[in-house]
C-alpha cells in the first residue's frame, strides 16, 4: 500500500512538472517580448546593460541546467528530451539574441551585426524545428511573433543609430517608432491570420454547382477533418498520458529494480555481514574459552601458590626446631613458633627490626655473638652456644639463594642438650662396663698367665693344656668386650665434641706407641714418614680421630704376616692434611672391597687370620672422617697388601 | 744397686701378680692401695718407678698424679699407669699428668708389664 501511494504521489509530481512546463512555455514568450518592448522603449542604457548580462548569464545557464535535468534524469524517453532541447534551445536563443541586443546599446555598434545575424539564425531554427512543436498554428503563430519583434527590434535600431549618430537622443522617436513597431506586429499576425483561414476557405474559389455538393463534403470532411483532428487531439493526449504513464512506470520499475537490487545488495552485505558476524562470534567465543582457560589456569597456579604458601608457614610454624629468617641486609622477617617459645620472644616485638636486637634477649644473645661478626652476617654450621645452664644448643645460618638474587638468611637453633646428655650417659656407660667387665677378664687373664708361666709352681701338661684353653677363651672374652664398647661408640663417631686444633703427628704416635708391643711381638718394620714434615694442623675430636687412625694402623699389623712392613705417611694434599697407611698383608679381594665399610662385615680372607674381629673398626673410622668432612678410601690387592688413605680438612680450609 | 718399685692398686690380684712377676726380675716391689698414704711411701721407700692403677675408686688415681707433678722431689720419678678402661681421654689425660707410658690390662699380662718396666729404665739410664 505505501509502495502504492509513493509512486502515485511521484507519478502526481510528474505530472504537474510536465503540466508547469507546458504552461511556462506558453507564458514565457510573451512575457519576454513585453519585457523586450518595455526596455527597448524606455529603459536607460545602464538598465540595458543589466538586463542584458541577466539575460546572457541566463541563456547559458539555461543550457547548463537543461543538460543537467536531461543527464540526471535517465528515464526521460527521446521524444521527452527533444522536447525540452527544444524548448531549451529556443529560450536560450532568444535570450542570448536579446542580451547582444541590449549590449549593443551601450558597449559598441559593432555588436549590431551580431546580434543581427543571431536573430535571423533563431528564426531559421524555429522554422526548421517547428514540426516538431506541436501543432503547425501554434508554430506560424510563433513564427509571426518572432518576426514582428524582430522587425520592431530592427526599426528601433535603425532609428537608434540615427539618433546616435546625430548626437542627439530623441525619444519620441524611438517611442513613435515602437508605437508603429507595435502596431506593425500586430497587423502582421493578423495578417497571418487572415492569410491561414482564406487558405481554409479556398474552396470558395471553385465551381457553382459542385459548390454545394462540395460544400456538404466539404462540411462533412469538415466535420471528419474535425472529427479526426479531435481524435488525433485525444489520441495525442491519450499518448501524452500513456507516455507519461509508461515514463511513470518505467521510473516505477527502475525504482522497484533499484530498490531489489539495493535490497539484494543489502542482503548479500547482510548475509556477507552474517557471516563474519558468526567468525567474529566463534572468534569471540574461543577467545573467551581462552581467556578463560587463562584465567583458570591462574586461578589454579594461585591456589598452588597459596597451599604452597600455606604449607611453607605451616612447616616453619610448626618446625621442631627455632627459626629465624632474616633479609640480606640482616632484617628479621619471621621468628617461628618454637623460637618465640624458647627464646620468650615476642615475633611483633621483633619483626621488621635489624638482627642485633635480638642481643635484648638473653637466651638467644650468646648466638647473637656467633651470628654476627663485624656487623655482618656469619654462615655457620652447628655453632654451639648454651642459652642458659644444663642446656646445649647449636645455631647454623643458611643463605637463602634464589635463582637470581639472594633472598635471605635463615638460622636454625636446635636443641642438643638430650643429645649431649646421652652422650654423657653413653661416655660414662662405657667407661663403667670397660672397667667392670674388664677387671674380672684381666685378673683371670694375669693369674692364668702367671700360672702358665710356672710362677705358681710346676703344673702338668694336662693342666697346662687345659690352662691355655681357659686363657684362649678368656682372650674371647676380651675380645667381646672389645666389640661391646666399639658398638657403642658407632654412634658417637657421627658427633664431634671436644673439638680442638691439633696436629695429627701426636695423634700417629700415639697409635703408634699403643701397638708397640704388639709390633715387637710380630717382627714388623713400622715406619712414620713425614714425622719431621711441617704439616697444617686440623680441627679434630682428637679421641675419636685417634680411634680412627689406630683402627687403620691396627689392621695394617693384624692383618700383615709376622715380618712384614707398614708404612705410614703423613702429607698434606691440596688444603686436606692425607694419612696413608700401607701394609703388605693379606690384600681384600675384589668381591670383599665392596662391601668393606659396611657394619660387621669381615673379609673372608680376614676372619681366617683373626677370628675374633667385630667388622665394626672401618663401619666406625669411616662414620668419624665423614664426621670430620674428610675422606677415606683405599687400593688393595690380594696377597700383596693394602693402603687406606684418608683426608681431614686443614684448619685454614 | 736393686730398683724399688711401688705398685698402687686397689686390686688385690693384680698387686700379688705384679710383685710376684716383678719380683722375679730383682726389683723390690712395695704395694699400697692408698694414694695418700703411697706418697709418703714413696720418699720414705725412694722408689725408683711407680705402677700405677688408674682404676682407683673415685678417680684418686689422677689427683696422686697431679700432687706427685707438683712435688719437686717425685716429679721424676716414672710412672707406668695401667687400666681397665683404656678410654682414650683418660689415658692421654695421664700422660699430660706426667705418666710415662700405659698399659691396658687386658692386653697385656704381668711379663709384658715387666718388659715396660725394664724399658723405663733403660730408656732412663739411656738418658742419664
């Protein structure tokens, strides 16, 4: 319905263009000739002159404009466009003619001949035009306007340049002249008239009596002619309507198609539009998946954080032993449960604050002294300090190192004072069972020995056979006792008490005297090399560094044949001080190397020649040089001997 | 001239054992089991050696060192310290007291203490 109605009110619209046209055409002319005789009779030069510019800038632009409409307008049949050329052509002519004219007047007589020329020229297209307008009465009609003006125009000139050229400028002249030019024209278009209905009635100049008959016919084609002339008068209006109706249509339909093709263009952008809309949205929603995925993922790595997070401060909360970590530049970040209850600190009290405040407090001030050296962090290892009395505690400071940085120090307070007391209790119990076992064995042992050796009297053969098997039996004994107090010495070889710097020379020769008798008793050549050498002293459990050296150097002589040679070296090796102790014994076998260091185990080799051996002396030496963070290892071969080396750290180190 | 040696012990065994042993290489041998008492004994008997037990009840084995170290007159007389316990400090902690040389008891019997004894002395005599 909308549809409807538009091209009905576009159809209306042209409608009354075309109509408007029509009528102006009609107006225009004689509108302009009236304008034209006004001025021609009374205007000024100076009027003339605007006028005449007016009308010039108007021919052109009528022609512009004209070509505008008929480019703009492709609808326009041919027959339309021709027309309004037509029109067009025939007003610009006019003008243009008119405005030379007026020119003339003011600017130079030369222009005459032009304008003259033009008129004529306007006149010669009109006639050529004229079937194409209309009727041929309104074209005559035209056709004797045009010619009266001209006529009127070119009288006027005449009596112009007359005047001019006298120098004098007489108006009654030009208006008696324009008056006569006037009446000129009209006697010519009635004349004209006159001339076009005797030519209709030329068959009164024909015979009489055919006259009638010819007269009936006459009226009768008259009537025909008339009859015919309406018809072609309808038919050309009805044309005129089916050509603007056709014209209305086409544009209808040029609409229609321009609009289908608009909307088919806009669907296609719609649908092309639709489907990147989709790529977007797809786009947009595996973004967000994405996205989101992102997002979970750190929500997930956060979470980890946090239970990380929540852990580590867990751990060091509830940590067995005190801990307080600090930043590098020796600022107190956190002070553990366990240190706040043994140290009766307060973390708020202390927390952001440098380490030196801790020296408020008395318990931890003896490690303070241990932690800080020249106002600068100390890494120690296993400081002991005793915060108050009956009470051992070892302070060790760790650097934090991160990947890049250094993120801080962390020192830890442990508690040893149960450790040392069972190593009171361990010390004192071996010492005890060494005495209490021992004295009944070395009693029996020395009484047997005596009684062996005739002290007592003469005995017989049989009692001294019997007699020698009770002393074997009670060196057993001995023996077992031996490995009792070595096992519970395994244990203490993993802590160093008593630590002091000394030089391992006295340390040999006092092994070396402990085995004196038993080396005069086999013969063997034991010699110390490097007894007179300048070796760096070392920070040892002397007492335990000694057991380790005398197990080495007890197994040299146990296990070498009667006769045979130990050498032992002391040297230093890099910043380690080397003890080397080498036999030409019995050798270990390959199978037997392996398992060497390992608690209770004997060589097979080794139990043939001392049956009462523990397996526990190397499990032991080597628990005290790792202890001493020195180094034990050894070279043998079977049947040829053995060295063992092993290496403690100088002082200096 | 016959060397006089006292051997202080609380055991009763070990000191029959060692003067019988000791007697046996023609040293005179006195026995007391009193720290106290052996110091007298000592400058009273012109002992020449002195076999010491470290296993005196209630460690008095090592103040009869430390008073015989600080007596000008018995600081050189040596002093063969034998011992059950043959705990390492203890025997360097003799040593530093002024004992010449140890012996474990169960390592060694009365004719090996003997031998040391004869070696103190050469080694005295070696040195005089």
């Amino acid at each position: 319905m909308e549809e409807e109605n538009k091209t009905r009110l576009e159809k209306q619209i042209l409608l009354k263009n075309i109509a408007l046209q029509v009528r102006m055409r009609k107006l225009i002319l004689p509108l302009l000739a009236i304008v034209l005789l006004f001025f021609n009779v009374f205007s000024p030069p100076v009027a003339s002159t605007v006028l005449g510019s007016i009308l010039v800038l108007f021919s052109f632009s009528l022609f512009f404009f004209a070509a505008l409409y008929v480019k703009k307008t492709p609808s326009l049949s041919l027959s339309a466009i021709r027309q309004i050329l037509v029109n067009i052509i025939f007003l610009e002519l006019l003008a243009a003619w008119a405005g030379f004219y007026f020119f003339s007047f003011v600017v130079n007589s030369w222009l005459i001949p032009i304008a003259f020329p033009a008129s004529l020229l306007s006149i010669f297209y009109l006639v050529l035009i004229s079937p194409l307008l209309e009727d041929l009465y309104r074209t005559f009609f035209y056709l004797i306007s045009w010619l009266g003006l001209t006529f009127l125009i070119l009288l006027n000139h005449s009596s112009f340049v007359e005047s001019v050229s006298a120098r004098k400028f007489n108006t009654d002249i030009i208006s008696s002249s324009s008056l006569v030019s006037i009446v000129l024209a009209g006697i010519a278009i009635f004349g004209v008239r006159i001339i076009i209905s005797s030519t209709q009635d030329q068959s009164h100049w024909q015979s009489g009596g055919l006259r009638k008959v010819n007269q009936k016919l006459q009226n009768k084609l008259e009537e025909k002619d008339e009859s015919i002339f309406q018809l072609r008068r309808e038919l050309r209006e009805t044309r005129e309507i089916l050509q603007i109706r056709t014209l209305a249509r086409g544009k209808e339909l040029k609409n229609l198609t321009k609009n289908f093709q608009k909307m088919l263009s806009k669907q296609k952008d719609n649908l092309q539009a639709e489907d990147e809309r989709r790529n977007k949205i797809q786009e947009a929603q595996e973004t967000t998946k994405a996205l989101l995925n992102v997002l979970e993922d750190n929500e997930k790595d956060r979470e980890k954080l946090m239970q990380e997070e929540e852990l580590t401060t867990t751990i060091i909360n509830n940590f067995v032993d005190g801990l307080i970590i600090f930043d590098p530049q020796g600022i107190i970040q956190e002070v553990n449960k366990q240190a706040q209850h043994v140290f009766h600190i307060q973390e708020n009290d202390v927390q952001k604050q440098p380490l030196a405040i801790l020296q408020k407090y008395s318990l931890i001030a003896p490690a303070v002294k241990i932690m800080i050296h020249d106002n600068h962090v100390q890494l120690v290892k296993e400081k002991e300090f005793s915060p108050q009395p009956a009470m051992t505690m070892t302070v060790s400071i760790i650097a934090l190192q991160g990947k890049e940085r250094r993120l801080g120090y962390l020192a830890v307070f442990h508690d040893v004072s149960r450790e040392k007391n069972i190593q009171k209790m361990k010390t004192d119990f071996v010492s005890i069972a060494a005495h209490q076992l021992r004295t009944p064995l070395s009693a029996i042992k020395w009484s047997i020995k005596m009684i062996l050796d005739g002290e007592a009297g003469k005995i017989s053969a049989k009692q001294k056979d019997w007699l020698n098997k009770t002393y074997q039996s009670n060196e057993r004994m001995i023996a077992l006792v031996n490995d009792l107090l070595n096992v519970s010495r395994i244990e203490e070889g993993k802590f160093l008490y008593d630590v002091q710097e000394i030089d391992l020379r006295s340390v040999i020769q006092n092994v070396l005297h402990n085995d004196e008798e038993i080396i005069k008793r086999k013969k063997m050549t034991v010699s110390f090399q490097g007894e007179n050498k300048e070796i760096p002293k070392v920070k040892v459990d002397v007492e335990k560094i000694q057991l380790a050296i005398q197990n080495l150097v007890t197994n040299a002589i146990d296990y070498t044949p009667a006769g045979g040679k130990v050498v032992i070296t002391l040297d230093q090796k890099g910043r380690d001080v080397l003890v080397k102790v080498k036999d030409t014994g019995i050798g270990i076998s390959k199978e037997d190397q392996k398992k060497l260091f390992h608690r209770f185990f004997r060589a097979r080799n080794a139990i043939q020649v001392r049956a009462n051996g523990t397996g526990l002396g190397l499990f032991i030496t080597k628990n005290i040089v790792q202890a001493h963070r020195g180094k034990i290892w050894f070279e043998s071969e079977l049947g040829k001997g053995t060295t063992f080396y092993l290496t403690i750290p100088s002082s200096q180190s | 001239m016959v060397k006089r040696i006292l051997v202080l012990t609380e055991e009763k065994l070990v000191s029959n054992l060692l003067k019988k042993r000791l007697s046996d290489e023609d040293y005179q041998v006195v026995i007391s089991d009193d720290p106290e008492k052996a110091l007298v004994i000592i400058i009273r008997e012109k002992i020449n050696l002195i076999v010491l037990d470290l296993d005196l009840s209630d460690l008095t084995a090592f103040s009869f060192l430390v008073k015989k170290k600080s007596d000008s007159d018995l600081k050189k007389i040596p002093v063969l310290v034998i011992s059950n316990a043959g705990q390492i400090g203890e025997l360097s902690q003799a040593q530093e007291l002024g004992a010449t040389d140890w012996v474990l008891k169960t390592e060694f019997d009365p004719g090996e203490i003997a031998q040391k004894v004869k070696n103190i002395f050469k080694s005295i005599k070696a040195t005089s």
